[in-house]
C-alpha cells in the first residue's frame, strides 16, 4: 500500500528524532565530555626570577646574583592533555635587575640589557613533553619555547617541576643556562674592559599563578 506524503514526512522525523536523542546520549556522556582548560594569571608578588653569572676576576670575586619582577604572564593547560594543551607565557621588567650593588646594577641595565631599548624580556612556550606525573596533582616536564631578550628570540629547554595544590593555586620550579652573548647583549668587564664577567647565565624561577577568568593572549 502506497504510503502518503504526510505519513512519508511522520517517519522521517520520527527517525530524526531517535537519531538526535541518540547523538545526545552519546555527546554528554560523561565519559565523552572533554575536560575544560584551566588557565591561571602569574601572580607577580609571590613569583621571583633569578640570574646567576660569574663575576669579573671570578677566582676572587666569585658570582653575581640578582632578580627581576615580572609584570606580567600566564599558565594554562587541559589536565586531560597537557602536552597538546599546556602554555605558558611571562614577561619580566629588563630595568629591574637588583643585586643590591648599584654600580653593577647601573652596568647590567644601562650598558648589558640596553633597558631603554628594550625594556621587556619575554618567554613564551611552544612544546611540553617528557611529562612524568609523579601524583595526581604534581610531575616534571620538559618544556621548550622562545626567550626574547635584547631584541633578539632564541629556542629555550628547561625541566620544569610543577604542582597544583588543593587551593588551586599552580606553582613551577626550573632552571635554565644559557650564553646570553648569543642575544648580542655585552659582557660586563672591569678595568677598561680587561677583566670579563662569565658570558653564561643561570636563570631559576619559581612561578605562582593562581585561576583566571580570562584566556592567554
């Protein structure tokens, strides 16, 4: 018996229907749901980054150490993924190097960083992988990205030790050596340029970020 156009048009949204209802089990599905990337803004006060670097005449002088504040930056990563997710970005205030020695303080922004030319330093990630969890909220990672300093943007490698804590604040530790000459920034020297400091720096930071609203830029 030939159907007619009105009861054709019932069965065919009658499929649509349990097709719909299907795709909806299927899409909310707990299991099926991704999770939801956490982003966290750098707290700038809790944060501190650290320069290490071989003084001149380091047989007697030894090493410098000073710090710069970060003005600003960002952590975000799905727990779900991370290596396909995770970010990170920071930007820290080339003119606020302190080592509690003015003279040296004055050479190294001034004269080393060129502060006035380029008053930012900046890193940005690009890959985390060799991710090893070491509990449901803590584990290590190898994080690669680009450092821009002095105007200049060279690839980064650093271990990174990282943790999420019950309060929901993210927290990272790691340390990074680099030749900072390849950024074309000088070597400080004393005695009319005759003695020179080391040309490798050793940076270690430890970032505090806690949740934010709104997404990396």
């Amino acid at each position: 018996m030939k159907k007619s156009a009105n009861e054709i048009r019932a069965v065919f949204n009658r499929v649509l229907m349990v097709l719909g209802a299907a795709f909806a089990l299927i899409a909310f599905e707990p299991g099926a749901a991704r999770a939801a990337v956490m982003r966290f803004k750098i707290d700038v006060d809790r944060s501190t980054v650290s320069v290490t670097v071989a003084e001149p005449a380091a047989w007697i002088r030894g090493e410098a150490t000073g710090t710069f504040k970060i003005i600003d930056g960002a952590v975000s990563f799905d727990r779900v993924n991370i290596s396909r997710t995770a970010r990170a970005r920071i930007l820290i205030d080339s003119s606020s190097y302190n080592s509690y020695n003015a003279s040296r303080d004055r050479y190294v922004t001034e004269k080393s960083l060129e502060a006035d030319k380029y008053p930012t330093i900046g890193f940005e990630s690009s890959s985390v992988v060799g991710i090893v969890m070491t509990s449901t909220n803590e584990g290590t990672a190898i994080v690669t990205g680009y450092l821009t300093l002095h105007g200049e943007s060279h690839a980064m490698t650093m271990s990174v030790h990282a943790t999420l804590g019950a309060d929901g604040v993210f927290t990272g530790d790691g340390e990074v050596k680099f030749n900072y000459e390849d950024f074309g920034v000088k070597v400080p020297a004393v005695l009319f340029h005759t003695l020179l400091a080391g040309d490798e720096a050793t940076v270690r930071f430890h970032i505090v970020a806690t949740a934010a609203a709104t997404p990396l830029q």
